[in-house]
C-alpha cells in the first residue's frame, strides 16, 4: 500500500526510513521526499512514526488513519510549527 500517492512511496519504505534514522515527518520528507507534494499524506507518516515508536494510533490500525487518529492531532500541530 501507497503511504505516499504523488511520489510512490509505499508504507514499507516509510518504514525501511524509520528503521534507518528518519524520526520525524520532516526527515522523512528529506530522505525519500514522502508528505512534500500534495501533504495529504503527512498524517499517515506521522501514524507510521507512532507506530514505530511503540505508541499506536489509537485506532491501532493504519485504515482508519487519518481520519479518526489522536496521532495525527499531535502531528498536525508538529507540522504546522516547522
Ligand atoms: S501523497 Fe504524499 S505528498 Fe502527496
């Protein structure tokens, strides 16, 4: 599944990403270029982030994400003061 649409950038990479350093949506952006186009995907890197910090979305599952996620509130605001 595509975490990122405009740069083809699917969830496993994202992870592959985090595995190797990347710790926020910004560094993510600058590595593989994911959430630096359109943005609509930054949420779901953000819950991509949470998850691999070991603390899940709060739905627990990325389908939800990001409509209904807690994560994606505290990573908006991450975001918006960049
Ligand atoms: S879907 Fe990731 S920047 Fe557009």
């Amino acid at each position: 599944m595509y975490a990122c649409v405009c740069f083809s950038i699917t969830e496993e990479e994202i992870q592959d990403e985090i595995s190797a350093g990347a710790d926020t949506e910004e560094e993510l952006g600058e590595r593989c270029g994911a959430g630096t186009s359109c943005g609509t995907c930054v949420e779901r890197l953000g819950c991509l982030l949470e998850q691999a910090r070991s603390r899940p979305c709060v739905d627990q599952t990325l389908a939800a994400c990001p409509s209904a996620c807690d994560a994606a509130a505290l990573h908006a605001g991450i975001t918006a003061a960049a």
